[in-house]
C-alpha cells in the first residue's frame, strides 16, 4: 500500500472481488495486531483505513464500511482501550457507522 489508496478504475466484478479480499487480508491483520496488544499499529491501521475511505471510490468506501469496520467492531467491544483509540483516530461519520453496525446486531 505504501500509504496510498489505490485506484480501481475497471469496472469488472474480478478486480471488485479482489479489492474485497485484499480488504480482508487488511482487516484480519488489524485484528491480529490489535489482539496482540500492539495499538499503536492498530491505529496506523485505522489512519490508513481512514485515507481509504476519505480519498477511496464508492467500491473502496464501502469496503471500508461493510468489511474493515465489520470485522474490527470486535475488537472495539473486547478492548476498550481499541475503542479510544478509534474515537481518536476516525471521523465523526465512520464512528457513526460502526454504532449503527453495533446496534444492529444486537435486533
């Protein structure tokens, strides 16, 4: 990644799927390192998590919201020091997403 988001500019299901899993493999290693106590990596990881959603295209935004915040809102309720780190590193309306995503599975 080298700090940049990258651009998908084919319109094709592959490289959307794709995108999806390389999202994945992100957000599995933003657990890890938050499970292993390492928050201040957890945080680069949500700082790049953020530039991705600020700078991504909608296939990127989403990615963010249905898959990296999908899976990180574990790590949110089983860590509370993940959780502030969170309030400080990602804006006002991703945090929203994952209150919604968090209310919402408790229906």
């Amino acid at each position: 990644m080298n700090g940049e988001a990258g651009q998908l500019t084919h319109n094709n299901s592959h490289y959307t799927r794709e995108f999806y899993q390389c999202m994945q493999g992100f957000a599995n290693a933003s657990v890890t390192t938050c499970q292993s106590g390492n928050l201040k990596k957890f945080e680069s990881h949500l700082n790049i998590a953020k530039k991705l959603y600020n700078d991504g295209n909608e296939t990127v935004r989403n990615g963010i919201v249905n898959v990296f915040l999908y899976k990180a809102l574990d790590m949110l309720d089983q860590i509370p020091a993940a959780r502030k780190v969170a309030e400080k590193c990602l804006p006002a309306e991703l945090l929203q997403e994952i209150n919604r995503q968090h209310y919402s599975s408790g229906l």
